[in-house]
C-alpha cells in the first residue's frame, strides 16, 4: 500500500469508528425512557440442576433499552486507543460531548414549538418521549465524560505496565470499573432529578452493571480481532500507534 493510500484508509477508518462512537451515544440518550427485562440464563433451566444453577437460570435484567447501544462506546474507545492513540481517543470523547449538547438543543427546540391539528405525533406525546432528554442527556453526559476518560487513562495504564501484552487486560480492566463510575453516576443524578424513583437505583445499578460487565467480556474476542486487523492493515509492529 502506498503512503497516500495508507493514509486515507487510516482516516477513514478513524473516521468510521468515530461515527459508531457517536451514534451509539446519540441513540442510548434517545431511547432510555424504555425499559425492558432479559432472562440470558434461561437454557440453563433444569429440574435436576443445583440451587445456583437454578438461581442462575431465573436471573432477570431489568434494563433500559439505552443501555443497549452504550458498551459499544467503550470497545470503540478502546481500539481508537490501541490504533490511534490516546489523544486520538480523548478528540472522539470530546466530540460526542458536544455532538450530544448538539442534539439536546435541538429536541428541546422541538419539544417547544406546537404541533399542527393533523401531526401524527402531537405535543403529548412528543413530550412524553422526549421531555426528558435534556435532564437525562446531562446526567448521561456527566457520567460519561468521566467514565470515558478514566477508561482511557486506565486503558494506557495497563498497556505501559504489561509493556503492550494482555490485550484482554486493559480491555476488561479499564471498561468494567469505568462502567461502574458510569453506571453509578447516571442513576445518581437521575434518581437525584426525579426521571427514576430512588426505589429502582439499586435493582438498575446492579442489573446496569452485570449487563455492562457481560458486554465487556463478550466484546474481548471483538476487541482483538479488530485490532489484530488494523495492526496488520497498517503494518504496525505491538505497542505502535498510528500518527494522524
């Protein structure tokens, strides 16, 4: 490949994981007002099974349908890092802040003006959906540019001390406890601002958490596929980062 070319796929590509990031963000802050339940263990059901097998088969997630597109944030920051760089990670971080603050001011502008007689979707409804956002997208934005940030500081801080071994380690690592900042520090303020009853912060602190932990673990295989890929695409040598 050609350094121009070389090049251009390493924007592109930066470009691409930056608009993932992005989207993902986006839409958990647009669609968190759902909630849902999840029984993943379910196939483990078995009259003859031990008390924690059976325990295990029963668990059930109660989580909101935001927490879906979430955890991609975290795999993509931690590729952007092991590809790009840390400086590379913190720009994308910033830039979803404020793609984010963006979006906030344009939903509450249209949760403002007054819908027309024949609107499909009239001022209740809209408001119901969306007039929310704006405390949920500074809670959300709270925890996530603390949360996004330590993950990038934890992440390097592995990568220095195993000397660039142990992908699983800095990916697990450094995603599981900003999670946990994360995930405690959201309900904190929306429990605080009246969106969710302070009864539901521990069944959703929990839950978040579990299910953000599960992500994380089944993302390792992805997160070193990935990375093998660029590092061979780009020809880069273990521990070498990419300067665009």
């Amino acid at each position: 490949m050609n350094p121009d070319s070389n090049k251009l796929w390493q924007d592109r590509i930066y470009l691409l994981l930056a608009g993932i990031f992005i989207a993902s963000l986006i839409s958990s802050n647009l669609i968190f007002q759902k909630f849902f339940f999840w029984t993943p263990f379910a196939f483990l059901a078995n009259p003859d099974s031990g008390n924690w097998v059976s325990w295990l088969s029963e668990y059930t997630f109660e989580l909101s349908v935001g927490i879906l597109p979430y955890p991609i944030t975290f795999l993509v920051t931690d590729i952007i890092s092991e590809i790009y760089g840390r400086e590379k990670a913190n720009r994308v971080v910033m830039v979803g802040f404020i793609s984010s603050i963006f979006i906030m001011g344009v939903v509450m502008v249209g949760d403002m003006v007054s819908a027309t007689q024949w609107s499909p979707v009239d001022d209740s409804v809209f408001h119901r959906v969306f007039g929310l956002f704006g405390p949920a997208v500074f809670a959300s934005m709270t925890a996530y540019i603390t949360a996004q940030f330590i993950d990038i500081r934890i992440f390097h801080f592995w990568k220095r001390k195993t000397n660039n071994r142990h992908l699983w380690l800095r990916n697990n690592g450094s995603t599981i406890f900003s999670q946990l900042i994360d995930t405690l520090s959201v309900l904190f303020l929306l429990c605080s601002f009246g969106v969710i009853d302070w009864v539901r912060f521990y069944p959703l602190l929990l839950n978040g958490f579990l299910f953000k932990v599960l992500v994380a673990l089944i993302d390792t295989p992805f997160f070193y596929l990935f990375s093998h890929l660029l590092r061979n695409y780009f020809g880069l040598k273990l521990g070498e980062e990419l300067e665009i």
